[in-house]
C-alpha cells in the first residue's frame, strides 16, 4: 500500500480531530501543518511530533501530496483552489465551496491539474449509516435502488408552530 | 443550513441519490444573536441569513423529503431522520456521528431497534462528555479517497457530491428568497455502498 503524505492547513479545534485519528487509517502520514498564525501551527505540530510550516511552504513541500483544508468556510476556495494549482489532491472541511461558481471553477482546475478533490462529511460512511443503506437497497422498507419508491422523508430539527408564535410575539 | 446541512444531505444522497429540484420556506426569528462560544462570548452579531428553514426536495428516483433546519427552535420531538417507505419506516440516527441507534417499524407499524451489524466505522472507540460512548472515524473519507486515487476509482466523498449538496442548500435559500421553486444545475450519482470488509481495508 502506497503512504499518502498529507499536509494540514488549518489548526484550530478541528485539526485534533484529524491528527489524533489518522493513525487508524492505512497508507495517511501527516507529514505537515500550517495555520495563518504560525505559532497556532507551532504548537500544533508539537503536539503531534509532525513539521510546522508556512502555507507557501506547506504548499510547495514535496512530500506532501494531499492537503485537508481545515480553514474557515470563508476560506475553503482560495485555499483549496492554490492546493488543486500547486498539484496536490485535496479534502476540504464542509461546506467544500460557498457558491457554485467556485465549485465549478475548483473542479474544472482539479481536472486539469488531474489532482481529485473531496470533502467532509464522511459520516455517512459510520456503521450506523451504511446499516441503513443496506437495508434500503436490500428493500426492507418496500423500495429498491433504481425502482421509483414512494418516500418521504423528514429531517431534524422542525420548527413548530406555537414556538414560532411565542418568539415572534415575545420580539 | 450551510454548516449542518451537509450532514444530512450528504447521507440522503448515499441514501437516495441526487435532487431533482428544491423549494423552501426560510426565515429568521430573531434579528441578532448573542456568541456563546470563545473567543467572543456574550458579542451580538446580526443575523444575516435564514436560521429557520423548511425545504422540500425532489429527488431524481421519485422520493419526496421534507428538510427542516431551525437555530429558532428550543426543544423539539423529531428523529434526525426518517424514511418511509411502502412496507415500512426508517429511523436513522444524527449524520453529524458514525454510529447510533438505528429502529424501524414494518407495516404493524410498531417502531422496535435494530440490532447494529459488525462494521469496523460503528463500534464505539470514544468517551464523549456529552453524547457516551461515540463511534468517531473522521478521516475514513480521506482514507476512502486516497485508496480511490491509488487504484483509479470513485471516492465517495468526490467533489461532485459534495457540491450537488452545496447547490441544494443554497437553492433552499434561494427559493426562501424568491418563493419559486429551484431546478438544480448539477447532479450525481449514489456513492458506492461501504459494507464492514470494505471499511475493514480502510484500517490500518
């Protein structure tokens, strides 16, 4: 199995996440971190015994083939977009873009570049999840994947209607 | 919508696939916030985009959804996610974690748990505070993506999925805004399924 070099740009709450679970993986090597506060990569990069570098640097680091960028939303294109330029595939936070101009513009790069681009949410791939997958392409609740299914489907978090009278009332 | 949207959107397309079109409705209920969290606790900040959302998608295999996100609510008494199918319904557990407790009903309609099947990405290996014992395998889909760059494939967090989602939440605010409903301009297709051997691999 090859081993990815992997460069993190971005060092705040989140990175943990990300420095402390890579290890499960096969074929990742956190080889790198950058922050636009050098001394928030410094730290970092003591924390996990990797290299504390400038983004530039981070960037042009041979040994790096794929960034995870961990910056803000506001910052995921321009930091992505000068990755997938300086050659290397990249795994973005979420939301991956905040317009689809950009979007379109970093795939249209990526393909270019031929570097492949990605992004969080990877919970979908969690046990729980792909039991329910199964489960829906095995027909359990009355519909196969590819035969037009009669579902509806309701998400978290409704805003009921005496909640909504209360606080437009109390404002 | 733009910071847990994903989430949901995310696993609706592994579970269902692409989006046809969107509508929604999309409000405010209060015109500034108070910061909880560090740095700035106690800040006001105004709000500036919808914090109370109720979207409907149409899906490109015939399924209808109902999508509602709200920062404006106090409590509530909804699952995460429910599916309902002809022969029975789903209940699936918050998308924001690996794991959780999945139930289902059949067509008795009596919603019972189903026992969790052996995958590598739900046992738990994580003592939260708030939430116990978590599954949490964040980075899996770096994982998954460097395996697909190695061997020539698909990753299942490709960029195409990732910004059909994009366009469904900013077209849920873009109808907010007009009232009319929005035909998306990208598409996708269902992520490969990630059964235990596969997620198995992934490990080192």
């Amino acid at each position: 199995m090859t081993t990815m070099g992997i460069g993190i740009i971005g060092c705040g709450n989140i990175s943990t996440t990300y420095l402390g679970l890579a290890p499960l993986f096969k074929g990742l090597q956190v080889r790198a971190v950058a922050d636009m506060n050098m001394d928030a990569a410094r730290a970092r990069a003591a924390e996990y015994k990797v290299q504390a570098q400038t983004v530039d640097d981070l960037l042009a680091n041979p040994d790096v083939g794929l960034v995870i960028n961990l910056t803000i939303p506001e910052a995921h294109y321009a930091i992505s977009r000068r990755a997938v330029a300086a050659g290397k595939h990249v795994y973005s936070e979420k939301p991956v873009v905040l317009s689809m101009a950009d979007g379109v513009a970093l795939r249209d790069l990526a393909r270019a570049k031929g570097v492949m681009v990605g992004s969080a949410p990877d919970t979908f791939l969690g046990g729980a999840h792909q039991q329910v997958r199964q489960m829906i392409d095995d027909g359990v609740i009355g519909w196969k994947a590819g035969i037009r299914p009669r579902i509806s489907f309701s998400s978290r978090v409704a805003a009921r209607c005496w909640i909504w009278g209360r606080i437009t009332s109390a404002t | 919508m733009l910071d847990m949207g994903p989430y949901y959107i995310g696993n609706l397309i592994n579970f269902l696939g692409p989006v046809r079109r969107v509508a929604a409705l999309a409000t405010s209920a209060h015109a500034t916030r108070t910061v909880t969290s560090q740095p700035n606790p106690g800040q006001v900040i105004p709000v500036n985009t919808p914090t109370n959302i109720h979207a409907l998608l149409d899906f490109h295999n015939g399924a209808t959804v109902n999508l509602s996100v709200s920062w404006d609510v106090q409590a509530h008494k909804r699952v995460n996610m429910e599916l309902y199918g002809t022969e029975g319904s789903l209940f699936v557990p918050d998308p924001n974690f690996f794991g959780g407790q999945i139930e289902m009903a059949g067509k008795d309609g009596k919603i019972t748990p189903v026992p969790a099947w052996d995958h590598p990405f739900g046992r738990a290996n994580q003592d939260n505070p708030h939430h116990g014992p978590l599954a949490n395998y964040r980075c899996a889909g770096v994982a998954d993506m460097v395996d697909a760059i190695v061997t020539g494939r698909d990753a299942r967090c490709a960029l195409d999925r990732s910004l059909h989602a994009v366009e469904v939440m900013l077209a849920a605010l873009q109808s907010g805004a007009t009232g009319a409903f929005v035909t998306l301009t990208t598409t996708c297709t269902r992520p490969a399924p990630l059964g235990p051997d596969a997620a198995a691999a992934l490990m080192a």
